[in-house]
C-alpha cells in the first residue's frame, strides 16, 4: 500500500486528499517547463478538505474584489 501524501498547506499535518492546481498562497504555480495543457503548465498540490475550503474561500474572495486585479498572478478563473 501506498503512502497518502500529507497537506501541502504550512502547519497541517493532516492527509492531503484532493489535489489542486493552487498554491497554499492561492495562486497557479507554473513548472517552468514548456507545457501543451494546463495540466502540464502547472505544479499540483495535495489539501485536507479544511485547508482546500479555505483556499478557495480566499481565492473567490479574492476573485471578486475589483482592486485586486494588478498583482501579476493569473486568476484560477482565467483558464
């Protein structure tokens, strides 16, 4: 049997069950790799449900403010 990865978000120890394409600050994080998919482009992360529900908490939060749109990073609705 395998070994269930642990949380990616800092502090958590619990056993991270979905996989995300977010970062545990909210952002995509390209692999720097030439890539032909979004699949590929970017770096995946395994969460806790707690930790995933408050990930995408922030990020629609986030998503919906209009002052926030210049930060360089590209929003997870964008692709």
């Amino acid at each position: 049997m395998t070994e269930k990865p642990s949380c990616d978000f800092p502090g958590c120890g619990e056993v991270g069950m979905i996989v995300s394409r977010l970062s545990p600050e909210g952002y995509l994080v390209a692999t720097g790799k030439k890539a032909y998919s979004f699949r590929e482009a970017y770096r995946r992360f395994h969460y806790c449900s707690g930790c995933h529900e408050n990930l995408m908490n922030g990020v629609w939060s986030r998503v919906r403010k209009p002052d926030d749109k210049n930060d360089g990073h590209v929003a997870p609705t964008a692709i």
